[in-house]
C-alpha cells in the first residue's frame, strides 16, 4: 500500500516577508495534525466505465440533408448575419452596425421578442449616480459557488467587468426615448443588511417598466443605423464547408422560400433557448423536462444549427430558469404549508430554492398563509426578485383579488380544502415558534416569522412555471463556439441563451436580471467580435 497513516507534529512559522500576515502569535506555533490515508502521489487516469448505457440519439442530433443550392429563391449579402431579434441579437446587431459594417438581422416572429423587465449590470453610470458600490469578487465568488463551481468563471468576470459599460452604451438609448430605468429595490427598506442574508442581494437590477419597451428602444436604433431586419425568416441552416469558416445561413421567409444570407465576415447566433424542445430538454435538462416553457419560440434552433457543423453543447443537466409566486405575496418569506396543511421548510428563500422544495411536495403545488398585518411585515422579508417590500394600494387590492380570506383559521382551512386539524396545529406551532422568536423546526430568522394570529387570515396557492433554459454551447472568452476538439469555429459568434458555461445547478437570483443583463452585454461584445472577424 502506498498510502501511510502518521501522526506529525508540524512547526508552522512566521512569515516575515512584506505584505504577509505572521500568525496571531507572530512567531513559532506547533500543531498536532493526523495525516489520514494518502492516495499514491500520481495523478490517478479518469477510469471510464466498460457497461456505460449507450446514449439515445434524438432527431434533434442528426443533421438534416443541405438545403440544395437550386432551392435557394434569392442570395443577400452583409458583413454580419445576427440571428435572433430577441434582446442579445438585437443588442448584436446594433453594435455590429455601430462598428460601421453591412448587418442583417433575422427574426422567425413578426417582431422582437421580450420579457420581463430586469437586467443586471455592475458599475453603470445610473449605480454610480446613486453611490452605489459593488465589490465585483464577492459577486463572482458567489455566483460561482452558487453554480457548484461549473460556470466558466472568465465568462462571469467579462460580465462583471464590463457590463457598466454595457449599461450605459443602453442607458444612452433609453434616457433618449425618455425611457425610466431604476434600480430595483434601491435604497433597500432599512431593516434590510446584505451582511445578515443567507441569501445575498446585489442593487444590479436595472429596471424598466417592460423589457418589451427596451426590445423596442433597440430596434428604433438598430433601424436608424440601416440594419435591415427579415421578420418571419427563420434560420434553417448554418453554411460550412468541412472546418471552414461559417459563410452564412439559410433561413426561410413565411412564403416558404429559401433565402441565402452571406456573411462575410461572420454570423451572430442569438436564438435564445430550448425550453420548448422536447427532445432538447429530455437530453439536456430532464429535471424539468416534463414543464412547458413559457417561451414559445425557444426551440433550441440556433443550439442544433451549431451542433450540426460541429459545436459542442455544454455538460449538463442544464439550469432551468423556474419561477413560482409562492403566493399572493410573491417570495416573501410567509408561512408556507403543503396540501396536507404540514410545513415543510424554511420560507426564507429566493423565488428559484423556494420552486426546489415546492416541487417534491404533494401535488407540487403550496399554500401561502399570512394575515391582516402583512404591510407591516412586508419591509421586514427581505428584497430581490418576486420580493414585494411595500403594500401599496395596487398590492393590497391584488392580494383582496387573489387570495382565500377568512375570519378563523378553521374556516380558512375548509376553504383551503386542507386537512382541518393538521393546518390547526401547523399554525399553532408556528405561532408559538414566532413568538418565542425561535424556529425550532427550520430556523427561519425571528425577524421574518410573521405570526399569523390577527384575522383576517389569508391565503394563496401556487405552483410554479419554466422561464427558459439556462444551457448552452461552450464557447471561448470571444464567444465563439468550440467543436469537439476545443478548436474554434471561425466566422460564428454566440450570445445570449445559446452561448452556454454561464449558469449551471439552479438559476441565481442574487442578480435579478442577470439573463438579460449578460444577453445584452455579450450580445454587444458577440456584435463587436463578429465586425473584427478577418
Ligand atoms: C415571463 C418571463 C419573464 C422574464 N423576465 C426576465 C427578467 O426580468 N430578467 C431577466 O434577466 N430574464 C427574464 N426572463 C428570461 C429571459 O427572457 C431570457 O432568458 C432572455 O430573454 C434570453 O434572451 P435571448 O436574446 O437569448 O433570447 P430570446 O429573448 O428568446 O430571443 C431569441 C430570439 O430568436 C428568435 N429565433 C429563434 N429561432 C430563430 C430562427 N431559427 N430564426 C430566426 N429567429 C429565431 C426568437 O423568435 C427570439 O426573438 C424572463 C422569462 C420569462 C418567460
């Protein structure tokens, strides 16, 4: 055996070289340590099972027969091909144009496709404006454990680095179509102290009233910069010559034509993602392959076009983008029962942990129950996304239309159609913990066990939907896409959800926005890096 089983006493010294800590003591120190089994010394191969099941292949992996040249109806040439009039190809095309070359963009909808309203950004002008400070290690130290250390930890920097920049390269925009973007929950409410968190929250979020208006802003300048956009064209395949560079796409218009895109120097790939492909999530995302996404044209397009001339998708599973409004109060940290009226956790979690233990309860569905002193409580249960941290009048009339409210708790429970006498004692236990200020059984802070003793009562059910999929094409740090031997392939570029190594595990909501935010600033770097394409 190699190994070896010792006890050693080791004498650890003072450092005196400038800049380095000495030990508290600053001098000499001696600890007993037991060195365990050591493993021998040499690297130790990667050993590869013999009776590993073979991999099904879906269609979605078997490239279709070229499209023949005499199909094609009409041959258009640009410098650059964006792909995609969602937020990071128009974001693409508007820099690829700014850059001063000839770019086409091509979109399968009748128009740009957008949703939601946040997107992250570190260091904008706006943040700076408002003294906003953010320590970018501590973000990508901790988007990185987050993801189990599996994103691509140079991709996350080129965020955080530049995406300030980013910012006010839109804010520019925006404030000229008299746009109003804030920075959501900023200043927090004060009983809020990022230091306290489990969770942390950064003010990145840039928000606009609807992210469709910031779709819209981009295209009003993508337009002004003569980019000629084909709505209802669809990307059908990518133009390769064995391990040439990509010359173009063929894409094909609502009367059925093949149109022949020409690209002389490179083509953009924004498709977004592949939550609506059954096959794509059944290989790459099976946990949550039995959801339908919420994004209708995400169809992994742009993901097969790239594989089939040789791009490799990133390892999965992949990270689902999934939501669920815990409640008629969103994610704030209220008590949460299953359909056996049983708790089950602990409440104070972001929007996306929370679906986790959602999902493995009965029926995957909970109920959210609080009562008549929830705008009091409201500022105390934290902020971030689907965080609500005032009970406005909007808030208060929403909460009136959708949740079940009664003057006993039994009564709510009969409307709940919960077991009565296990709700009972649910909320006997957790008033009785809320007001020792001690969560004996899932240590929620004290500060968010909001009693639930002040009829009227309230509650809310829901489940959960799948936003989109987090999962890509592995890609270098110019996002270009690499094939099976991590050799680049020339003349395409990636962003937004087709670009993969960003997110892995569940989606971050530390950030909220940071989809979009990264859609638009490596959509921005994509644009650049296709115009510099020799
Ligand atoms: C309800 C909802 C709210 C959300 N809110 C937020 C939020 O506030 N902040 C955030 O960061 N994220 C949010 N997201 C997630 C976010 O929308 C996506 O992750 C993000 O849009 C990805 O941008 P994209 O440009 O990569 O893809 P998309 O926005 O999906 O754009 C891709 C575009 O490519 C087009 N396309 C696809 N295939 C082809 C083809 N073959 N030929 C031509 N065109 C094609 C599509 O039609 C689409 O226009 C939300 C998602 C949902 C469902």
């Amino acid at each position: 055996m190699s190994g070896n089983s010792n006890k050693t006493k080791h004498v650890i010294r003072g450092n005196f070289k400038t800049g380095r800590k000495t030990l508290p003591s600053g001098g000499n120190e001696v600890i007993s340590t037991r060195v365990g089994y050591l493993p021998p010394l040499k690297a130790p191969p990667i050993r590869k099972r013999k009776d590993m099941i073979p991999e099904r292949i879906y269609n979605f992996q078997v490239p279709p027969d070229p499209i023949r040249a005499n199909d094609i109806k009409k041959y258009i040439h640009a410098e650059v091909v964006v792909v995609g009039a969602g937020i990071a190809g128009l974001s693409a095309a508007l820099s690829a144009a700014e850059a001063g070359v000839k770019t086409i963009l091509l979109e399968k909808m009748a128009t740009v496709q957008a949703r939601g309203h946040d997107n992250a950004f570190i260091g904008s002008r706006l943040q700076e404006k408002l003294g906003i400070k953010i320590d970018k290690d501590e973000i990508i130290r901790n988007l990185m454990r987050y993801g189990a250390n599996k994103p691509d930890q140079r991709l996350i920097r080129m965020w955080a680095e530049g995406s300030g920049k980013t910012a006010d390269w839109l804010l520019d925009m925006t404030d000229a179509a008299g746009l109003e973007v804030i920075i959501n929950h900023y200043p927090p409410p004060p009983a809020f102290n990022n230091a306290t968190e489990y969770y942390p929250q950064y003010p990145v979020t840039h928000h606009c009233h609807n992210e469709r208006l910031i779709a819209n802003c981009l295209l009003d300048n993508v337009s002004k910069k003569g980019v000629v956009t084909y709505f209802r064209t669809s990307a059908k395949q990518l133009l390769r010559k064995k391990k040439d560079r990509i010359t173009g796409v063929i894409a094909q218009n609502a009367a059925g034509e093949y149109l022949q895109f020409n690209a002389a120097k490179a083509v953009v790939l924004c498709t977004g993602d592949y939550g609506n492909n059954a096959e794509m999530m059944a290989k790459y995302c099976p946990q949550s392959s039995y959801l339908a996404s919420m994004i209708p044209t995400s169809t992994g397009d742009g993901h097969m076009m790239a594989m089939w001339i040789g791009a490799v998708m990133e390892p999965g599973p992949h990270t689902p983008m999934i939501h669920g409004p815990a409640g008629p109060l969103l994610s704030s940290a209220f008590l949460q029962v299953n359909l056996l009226g049983e708790r089950f956790q602990n409440e104070d979690v972001p929007i996306q942990s929370n679906v986790n233990a959602v999902e493995r309860q009965p029926g995957g569905m909970i109920w959210q129950v609080f009562d008549s002193k929830y705008p009091e409580e409201l500022p105390y249960h934290g902020i971030g996304l689907g965080k609500i941290i005032i009970a406005t009048e909007k808030v208060q009339h929403d909460v009136a239309k959708v949740a079940i409210m009664a003057d006993s708790i039994v009564e709510l429970a009969v409307k709940m159609k919960l077991p009565v006498e296990t709700f009972k004692a649910t909320v006997k236990r957790y008033n009785k913990l809320a007001r020792s200020g001690k969560d004996l059984d899932f240590g929620k802070r004290p500060d968010r066990l909001s009693p639930v003793d002040s009829p009227p009562y309230y509650a809310g059910k829901s489940g959960y939907s799948l936003l989109a999929v987090m999962g890509g094409l592995n890609v270098n740090q110019k996002l270009q896409p690499l094939d099976k031997d991590w050799n680049v392939i020339p003349g395409l570029y990636l962003a937004g959800n087709t670009m993969g190594n960003r997110f892995a595990v569940d989606y971050p909501t530390m950030c909220p926005g940071l989809s979009h935010g990264m859609a638009i600033h490596f959509g921005r770097i994509a644009g650049l890096n296709a115009v510099s394409q020799k």
